[in-house]
C-alpha cells in the first residue's frame, strides 16, 4: 500500500478526481472514497446511495456523502449498472471513516464490456499519476484553508 503525504493510496486501485476509487475485478469494480476523502471530509454522518439496478455514467454523481463539515459527491469512477450496495453503512456510516478501502466499500458497478471499461479505466488517475494528484490535492486544500 502506498502512502503519500499521509495518505493510503493502494497501488492497484484506479482514482478519479473527485476522490472516488476503483477496484477492478474482471467487469465489476467496486467503488469506495479514498483515505484522503475521509480525513479531509471528518467524521462521516450520513450518505445517500443510489439504488440497485441503477445505470450510471463515468463521472456522473451518483450519491452524496455528508460529514459533520460538508457534503461530498459520490462520483461513478467507471459507467455501467450498479450490482451491489454496501447495506451496512446505512447502518454504520463511520466504515468510511476507519476502513476507506475495505469495509468501507460503497457499491459495485458491473461494467458494460471490459473494451469499455479498459478506455475508462485510462481516464482515471493510476500508477506514477497518483502521487501528482495528492501533491495537487493537498495543495488545493491548504488554499482553501488560507482562505477561509
């Protein structure tokens, strides 16, 4: 696992800029907030999921994710029709909080075709693109917390 600047970014997972994370298992990905999400956003109170069976496009917001200071999008990392809902953080809101990459999870999405995916998958931020990303991130957030 990979930390940057304090951060858990595991290695074989896919991010999209708006801090949702992709773990790809053939043509189903399960979708998750990453570590920097979670310390960032606080203590997490309450999230709004989409329903099962619900068809989702890459980048579409599909849920909202409220902490005690604000209130996150859930961005669908890949496209495709969501399979499966985490039913224990309607319970237990706070898995995102202590276990961002396990249970934590958010949702599956099973992808439409794996030629699909894999053009999708090469939108997201993987690999060496990583550590620039939280470079930039934790930059921004120290903007914005000069301005506020």
């Amino acid at each position: 696992m990979a930390e940057i600047k304090g951060y858990n970014m595991p290695d074989e997972l896919y991010y999209h800029e708006e801090h949702s994370w992709a773990r790809v298992e053939g043509t189903k990905v399960t979708v998750g907030m990453t570590d920097m999400f979670q310390k960032e956003a606080g203590d997490i109170v309450f999230i709004d999921l989409p329903e099962e069976e619900d068809e989702v496009e890459q980048g579409e917001v599909c849920g909202k994710i409220q902490s005690r200071k604000w209130i996150g999008k859930l961005v669908a990392p890949v496209s495709g029709e969501i399979v499966e809902i985490n039913e224990d953080l309607e319970d237990d809101t706070t898995f995102i909080n202590s276990d961002p990459y396990g249970e934590g999870w958010i949702l599956v999405i099973e992808a439409e075709e794996e030629d699909g995916l894999a053009s999708e998958l090469g939108n997201l931020i993987h690999g060496d693109a990583v550590e620039d990303f939280i470079e930039r991130e934790v930059k921004r957030a120290e903007e914005e917390r000069e301005k506020g």
